[in-house]
C-alpha cells in the first residue's frame, strides 16, 4: 500500500466513524452528472488519456499536467506530482486511480477569478447539502446488489441505486478466500450488508480537475480529501 493510499484509507475510515449507530436516517440519492459530455473536445481528450493510461504511456499523461498542477499535498507543481506518483514505474497507483476518476462523470467548478475547471468526478462536488451527517459513500452503480455477506453467493438484502450511505468498513476479503473482490460494509434501513468496493465511493477519494484552453486540455489537480 502507497502512503497516498494509506492516507486516503485513514480519512475513509474517519469519515465512517462521524455517523450514529441507527445508520442514515433518511433515504438521499445522488445520481450521476458528466457536465462535459457534450464537448467533443473533452470526450476525445478523454478517450486519447484513457489510453495513454492503458498503455503506461508517461510521457503523454505527464505532457497535459498543468506546471501548477494541485497535489495530494501541500506543494503544487509537477515535480511534486512526479515525487507523489512516480510515473516512471508501471507499478504507479496513478494508472489504476486517473481511470477510475475518469469513467465517472463531473462537473464544472468555479474557483474564484480563475477559468472554470472541469473537475471529476461528480460525487465530491455534487455530494448534496441536505445528505444525512452519516452518510459517507455514495452507491455510484444502478441496481447495486447489497449482500448478507461479503460473497456474490449470499442472500440480497437490498437493491441500491445511487443512495447515500454508511459506511462501515471500506475493505473486507471476500468469503471465497480465492477472490479477490473486496467489499465495503454499509448500514441502511434494511441492516449491515456488503456491496462490492467498485460500486462505492467515498467523497474524500481521489478527483482531478482539468482546464480547456488553446493548446487543449490539461489537468490542473489530482488531490484527495476534504
């Protein structure tokens, strides 16, 4: 494990421990927005970035890194993006985290006098101000299936689409100690069960924003938490 990824865990398991034992309260759903699915500039810049990703392909993702880009820490700058995830190694987190912020849509975000950034994905800018204060992850799945047990063979408790939960445990094996699905334990009206850790995501996860400009689009932050 990275010591990004040991500080995303830390602040996950934070966040699942600030609700009260009844679980969420009331039933709040945050279904999926991609703001700049209609701009045939950022749906072919995706699709070119996603398979530079595919490919470990560095010097393309380090080309379209803003020179300030935000961090994970408290430094800008590529340098310190190249210290933090070490794009030199195909064993980077970046290769499996970028593509999943990119699979899910976005928003467009405002920050002060600066230009607009297209900033993904959706479940940390969209997160609802009326969400109970216990939620802490977002289904990000259709008809997710919540399971008695941390096993695809087990009981369904419940079927969720796109609700704010609790969470109460963000990685647990999979019964079947072959597989390596993990799952995520929640608590919702109908009890603890489990969903698959795929079909979840905490607000405080990773997100990256990107700016359009003439020499096209570039990516102004990859940061994590609050």
């Amino acid at each position: 494990m990275t010591r990004i990824s040991r500080l995303l865990r830390v602040m996950a398991v934070a966040a699942a421990l600030t609700g009260t034992a009844s679980g969420v309260a009331q039933e709040i759903k945050l279904p999926p927005v991609d703001e700049a699915a209609g701009d045939a500039t950022w749906v072919r810049f995706k699709a070119r970035l996603l398979d530079a990703l595919a490919k470990r392909d560095q010097k393309f993702v380090i080309s379209v890194v803003d020179g300030k880009i935000r961090n994970t820490s408290e430094k800008d700058g590529i340098a310190e993006f190249r210290r933090l995830w070490e794009p030199h190694s195909a064993a980077s987190p970046l290769w499996v985290e970028l593509p999943k912020i990119l699979f899910l849509g976005g928003a467009f975000v405002k920050r002060a006098k600066a230009t607009a950034e297209f900033c993904a994905p959706y479940v940390h800018y969209k997160w609802p101000d009326n969400a109970p204060a216990d939620a802490s992850g977002a289904v990000i799945a259709k008809e997710a299936l919540m399971k008695t047990k941390p096993s695809a063979t087990t009981e369904t408790l419940l079927t969720l689409s796109y609700d704010l939960v609790k969470v109460l445990d963000w990685e647990i094996a999979d019964e079947d100690k072959t597989s390596g699905q993990k799952w995520v334990q929640i608590q919702t009206r109908a009890g603890a069960g489990y969903v698959p850790e795929e079909q979840i995501r905490s607000p405080l996860e990773y997100r990256a924003c990107f700016v359009k400009s003439g020499a096209g689009w570039r990516m102004t932050a990859l940061e994590v938490g609050e």
